[in-house]
C-alpha cells in the first residue's frame, strides 16, 4: 500500500495537470469565438462577391462563361491541424475526404492533395496519397489572409500549367459548442447552375451598375474573390472546428482528472486514518507495557 506521502505527490501532480488543461480549455474556447468572429465577418462580403458577379452576369450579352479543359486528374485541399490534443479531428476529416474522392470515381494516382498540418498529412501519407504541399496551419485570424493568398496562386498556377480543372476542399465545419461536421466543397470547377441561379435573380434597385473593364477580366477577377472567399471560410472553419474539438478533449480530461482526484482524495484519507489508527494503538500499546511494568 502507498504512503501518505506518496498518494500526497500524485494528488498534487493531478491538480497541475487539472491546472494545465482547465488553462487549455479556456484558451479553445476563446479561440472558437476568434475564428466564428472570422467566419461571420465573410458574410457581407461574400454578398458583395456575388452581387458583383450577378452585375457581370448580366451584362455578358451572350458571352458565355469560360469551360476549363477537361482532365480526370483533381486536387484536394484538406484542412488538418499541426498541433494535438484534439481528439479525433485529424482523423475524420481525412476519412471524409478519401470517402468523397473514392465516390467521384477518379484514381488513386491522379489524386493530388495540399494539405493543411502535419498531422493529417501523416495519416494520408500512411495510405500513399499524392502530395504537392503540407502547409503549416496559422496561429490566428491574421495568418490566413496570406495562407489564402498562396493557396489562390497555387490553384491558379495548377489549373492553367497543368490542365487540373477538378478541385475540392474538405475540412470540418463548426456548429457550436464542441461540436463540428466534416464539409466538402467543389471549388473548381465553379457551379454553372450556381451561376446562372446568380444571373436569374432580380436586382435589388432600378439602377445596374456598370464597368468598364472587359467582361472576361472583370469576370476572372470576381471568381478569384469567389475562390478567396471559399478558401478563407475553409480555414476559419477548420480552425473553429479544431479547437472545438481540442475543447472537447479538455473537459473529458478534466472529468478524468476531477475523477482520480477523488480516488487519490479517498485513499489518501484513509491512510491517514489508518497510519493515525496505527499511533494510537502503539501508544495504547505502550501504556499498557508501562502499567504491567510498574504492577
């Protein structure tokens, strides 16, 4: 059995380390509301995007919107997470992805992935996934505008050097709380149905703006905001999701944690009642030696 002493070391090494993780656990829950902020943000200018793409699509008389070249071979952007202590974030996200890939129909090999931390590249490159990059994931919202940036020239260097037409985004979605759900995306190539639904739709004044740029230029230029916007929500999500579920695994460590305390708590005061029963009886012990010696 343990000493007093010894289960006295581990009730303190517990609270540390319940210190620790309730100190984690706030850190998450601020950061969630950092990147919900970042993802709520978008919203007006994603409309703005898209009101300038109605405007433009209006006013194509007749100029139809450009076909990429047709290619089996595709990109995935996966969104995973450089740091741990996020339980099965990683894991479910790349499961995700490698189901939606097997359901297009597209082959292993022509399947090519950027992928967003360390630690889902790992667990696609145990199932021999193509790569071109493994980026590091941003500390904070003011890291992924220029994250963003790189993965837009990326994409665009890709689709008109290599002929890759065919590209997806998968990352987890936050919904609130500690909880998230896997997403998909079809970045490119962009949605026709979505575009002419934009084309459709009725503008809110009696005025149309007008621009003098050409309509080709104007119209690339307006879906690289389209990609920009996609992109950014992706990794606000990702990195909400990710702390959600880094939450997540710091209140079940914190009920394991508050649990063993309580064990280490019951024993340890039960040793010291038995090492205190043990005192008394020496000390009953040896008065009654004493009082046989005197009789």
């Amino acid at each position: 059995m343990q000493t007093a002493e010894a289960l006295k070391r581990k009730i303190q090494s517990a609270q540390d380390l319940l210190g620790v993780v309730k100190t984690m656990k706030a850190l998450a829950a601020v950061s969630i509301r950092q990147y919900q902020r970042a993802v709520e943000s978008l919203a007006d200018y994603n409309r703005t995007v898209e009101l300038g793409l109605q405007i433009v699509l209006k006013d194509s008389r007749g100029i139809s919107v450009p076909a990429g070249q047709r290619s089996t071979r595709m990109v995935a952007i996966v969104f995973g997470t450089d740091q741990g202590l996020c339980g099965q974030f990683n894991n479910i996200v790349t499961q995700h992805a490698i189901e939606e890939l097997d359901r297009t129909g597209v082959k292993k090999e022509d399947r090519f992935f950027i992928v967003i931390g360390v630690k889902a590249s790992d667990i696609l490159v145990d199932i021999g996934q193509n790569f071109f990059e493994v980026l590091a994931t941003p500390g904070s919202t003011a890291g992924i505008t220029a994250m963003v940036q790189d993965i837009t020239l990326l994409l665009e260097n890709w689709r008109f050097n290599r002929a890759i037409e065919n590209m997806y985004l998968f990352y987890n979605e936050y919904v609130s709380g500690a909880t998230y759900r896997p997403r998909t995306l079809k970045l490119l190539p962009v949605d026709k149905t979505w575009l002419k639904g934009l084309q459709k739709q009725k503008w809110e004044s009696r005025t149309l703006p007008l621009f003098t740029m050409t309509w080709s230029r104007i119209f690339r230029s307006m879906i690289g905001e389209y990609l920009f916007v996609s992109v950014y929500r992706a990794f606000a999500n990702s990195l909400a999701s990710e702390n959600a579920s880094r939450l997540a695994a710091m209140q079940n460590a914190e009920k394991n944690i508050e649990e063993r305390l309580e064990e280490l708590d019951v024993q340890f005061h039960r040793q010291r009642q038995m090492t205190i029963t043990e005192e008394l009886l020496d000390i009953v012990a040896g008065f009654e030696v004493l009082k046989e010696a005197r009789a």
